[in-house]
C-alpha cells in the first residue's frame, strides 16, 4: 500500500504538534505501508528545529506555502497602547478573519500538489493530521478529485479547543462556522482517528459515515537512548512547552513561592509569556525560576530526564481541558521520572497518570494543592525515597508510539 501524509508541522519545523505526524512517516514504512508526506516548503512556523532528523524512508514533498507568518499575538499587543495597540490589532485581525483557520492559505498550492503525487506515485490512501483544522479541507479535495480513500486525523477538538479565548464573542462565532469543518469531516472521511475519547465523540455527534477509532498519542522511548538522569543536589522541576491561550502558569510559581522551599528550581523551557514575566518577578523567587527560550527537540528530552521530577500544566477552561491529554505528557512518561500534573482531576491527563502510577495529580487552579503536592515530592527526595517514574513492560508495550502506528496502519489497510 501507498499513503500520503498531509501535514503543516514537519521537520525542520519545531514543537510539539511536529511529533506525531513525524512518527506516523517514521513507522509506517517498517509496516509494509510505502509513505509519502506532503508539508510546507516554508510556512513560517513559529518555531523552528534544525536539529530534528526527518524520516529515513519515508518520501518528503514540499508545496509552496503563500500564507502569513505564525505569531503570538498576546507578544505583539503585550505593552502597546493607543494608536500603535489599534495598528497592531488590524495587523492580526486578518488571521483571525481566515475560516477555519491562516493555514487556509496552503489549499491553493497543497490541493493541487497532492493530487499530482497521488496519480503519479499511485498512492492508494490520504491521510490527514490536524490542526491546523484546515488539513481537512484539503483531505476532503483530494478525495473529491482522486476518489481515494481520505482518513482525518485529529489531534485537538474541533469546536471544543480549550486554548481559546472563548469567552470571546468573535470566538464563539467563529467556533459556531467550525462545525462546518466537522460536517466535511463526518461525511466526507473513510475514518476518522482521534486521540482521546471526548474527540471522538464530538465527530461521532455529527453521524459520520465512516469508522470513528481513537489512537491516542504514544511514548517514543527510542528517543531517550543515551539520555540519563544524574541525582542533583537542588530539587530541579522541569515544564518544557510553551503558554499561549488559558494555558496559565501562575498558580504553581504561587505555589512555589509560599512553599518556603529554598533548593527546589523550576525550569521553564519554552515561550514564557512576556506578562508572564513581569508578574512572577514580584514573587522573588531568585534563583528558584530557569526561565529558558525555546528549545531544540532534543535538549527537551534532556532537560525532561535529568530532572527529579517534571511539571504538566492543564487548564481547566470551563471544562475544554479535560478533552485531551497534551502530548508532552507522553514525553514525560517517556522521560521516567515523576510527574506533578497540574491538570483537570477528571480530564483525560489525570486518568493516565493514575494508570500508569506516575505522578501525583492536583486541579491546575488549586494553590494549597499544588503547594502541598510540590512538598510531598521534595520530602521523598529529601529522604531518598523518591520514587521513579519507570513504567512495566506491558505499560511501555501499550503506551509506545510503534504500538499506535501499528493500530493507524491497520485501520489504513482496512479502507484502501
């Protein structure tokens, strides 16, 4: 069988919505499945990762990429006033006007591409990953102009994304018009993946006409090779990813602040919103706060294994953030060292920590909690009975990233 792969987030592109579409192109060929990938010749991304290997043996095709550049806006508006606030505003609102999203600008350029690799590498299968929740626009033309089978996959909610400022009325607006994207979906797609339940049962609320299966995200063990962990002597907590939308790390530097802990450093690699900064500078923390830019994929892994415990954090968002379990908290597991997920205690994240035994779970908005969880952890390590995060074999079977392809491909060789 021949796949193609549609993708915006591909090496040399950085973060984490990189990962899994990567390892789709890395495993399927050790399946049986010939692989072809189509992503952006330069979207723009927001970050970049030139330290990332691509796959070996999977075929990569670039199509040129027209639209506007990733940002931050909370960056952009941060500290302006006035006239220049308004200037910048405009500058911004022609993202926002783009339906379902900026990435809409690929389909121009991406559609016609896939269609010439489809018919001239005979590919037998489409195989979309999303967000950006415009992929699936160009699943659906490529299916209506090829007639091969399309399969959807979905990483984030479609009208549920807990990263949005939905308490906007221009976002409730815009999120009504997305369910227009799930109405393509349903009826359009020859299955449909999704990586937690809740994701699932949203499409499935639309009657779609193909099989719904959830695959979740899974651990790359492989990638921690030669990677080790080297007892230090402060308690060092380590939160890699950046903080965008509802994502909030205030409650825990809170935390850390009034737990009178003078040996425990909380590293921070990633964006780091700059009233962010301005905020936690009043609670002088001093040398117990790392706050380190964006960092290559592999100096994060790092960070994540040398580290005596490491910290999720989850918004509960009006009840968005229980939907999906972020894919860092896969790298954690991965990582095997304890996990203080800050997270919705009745969310998707929290039930993979109690599963697999490796952490200690605590609502993201609960100061005493997260306070009294952060003291538990430095008093085990203090007495060296700190436990690790290793998990069983079965646990690392089931959760690895191998075992997830191998459920996609047969699900592939199911509607070719």
């Amino acid at each position: 069988m021949k796949v193609l792969l549609l993708t915006m987030y591909f090496p040399p592109a950085g973060g984490g919505g990189v990962q899994r579409p990567l390892k789709m192109a890395t495993h399927l060929p050790s399946l049986g499945i010939e692989t072809h990938v189509l992503a952006p010749d330069d979207p723009k991304w927001l970050h970049r990762d030139e330290e990332l290997p691509p796959p070996t043996q999977a075929f990569v095709h670039r199509a040129r990429y027209l639209g506007p550049r990733a940002r931050m806006p909370s960056e952009e508006l941060h500290g302006l006033e006035g006239t220049d606030k308004l200037v910048a505003q405009a500058k911004l609102a022609y993202r926002r006007v783009l339906l379902p999203d900026a990435s809409v600008t690929w389909l121009p350029t991406a559609v016609p591409a896939a269609v010439r690799l489809v018919r001239r590498e005979g590919i037998d299968a489409v195989i979309t990953t999303s967000p950006p929740l415009s992929m699936n626009l160009i699943g659906a033309s490529v299916k209506r102009l090829t007639g091969i089978p399309w399969v959807a996959d979905l990483r984030d909610s479609v009208v549920q994304n807990a990263d949005l400022r939905f308490e906007k009325r221009a976002v409730q607006a815009k999120e009504k018009a997305l369910e227009q994207v799930v109405r393509v979906i349903a009826r359009s797609a020859d299955a449909v993946v999704a990586v937690s339940d809740p994701i699932a049962d949203e499409v499935r609320g639309f009657d779609p006409a193909g099989e719904v299966r959830v695959i979740p995200n899974g651990c790359d063990f492989d990638d921690f090779a030669g990677l080790e962990y080297h007892a230090g002597e402060r308690f060092r907590l380590t939160h890699t990813g950046s903080f965008f939308g509802k994502r909030n790390p205030r409650p825990f530097l809170q935390a850390l602040a009034s737990s009178g802990l003078e040996d425990v450093v909380a590293r921070f690699a990633g964006d780091f919103r700059s009233a962010d900064r301005e905020w936690v500078d009043g609670l002088g923390l001093g040398d117990r706060l790392e706050l380190l830019p964006y960092q290559p994929h592999r100096r994060a892994l790092e960070l994540q294994r040398d580290s005596e415990a490491n910290l999720l954090l989850l918004p509960d968002a009006a009840g968005r953030g229980r939907v999906v379990p972020s894919g860092k908290i896969f790298e954690y597991l991965a990582a095997e060292r304890p996990i203080l997920a800050a997270v919705p205690p009745d969310g998707a994240a929290a039930k993979l920590v109690r599963e697999t035994g490796a952490g200690i779970v605590v609502a993201p908005e609960d100061e005493k909690a997260i306070r009294e969880a952060l003291l538990g952890l430095h008093a085990r390590w203090r007495a060296g009975q700190l436990r690790n995060g290793y998990l069983t074999e079965e646990q690392r079977r089931r959760l690895s990233r191998r075992t997830r392809v191998e459920e996609l491909a047969e699900l592939l060789w199911k509607v070719a």
